[in-house]
C-alpha cells in the first residue's frame, strides 16, 4: 500500500534568531512571575482558618497578580513595537 502523504518533506524551519529567543525567555519568566504571584494570592487568601479578603498582604498579593498577567498577556501578544 502506497500513502504519497505519509513521506512529505519537512519544511526547515528558520533558525532562530537570538532576539527571538530572548523573546521566549522573557515570556517565560513573566509567566513564572505570574504563577508565582498567584500562589501568592491563594497564600495570602486562604489560611487554615478559611479565607480572609481586606487585609493589606491580600491587596498586595492581587496587585501584583494583576500586574503579572499584564506584563504575561502583553509579552504573548506583542511581537513588533509594543509599549507596556
């Protein structure tokens, strides 16, 4: 049995480019910062005797998660001249 679809050429892909790569290691970081403030959100929110809204750690710990998920949606959409 013949399958003429089975064996196409792999288009080669361009190297990447160390500008592209930085690129991706900054989304990583900024999705790691992101992560890690979330976990500072539920850290701060939630205690061993339930959850706690109001206080200034709380805030705090939002704060950063809303600035963390910008500075992350930003790094993922923005590929040409993006202002922050």
């Amino acid at each position: 049995m013949h399958l003429p679809f089975l064996r196409k050429p792999m288009k080669k892909s361009a190297p990447l480019t160390l500008g592209q790569g930085l690129k991706w290691v900054i989304r990583i970081l900024a999705f790691l910062a992101m992560a890690a403030s979330l976990i500072g959100v539920y850290q701060t929110h939630i205690t061993g005797a339930g959850a706690h809204f109001g206080t200034t750690p709380a805030s705090m710990a939002l704060i950063a998660f809303a600035l963390t998920t910008h500075l992350w949606i930003k790094t993922m959409t923005c590929d040409g001249q993006c202002s922050l």
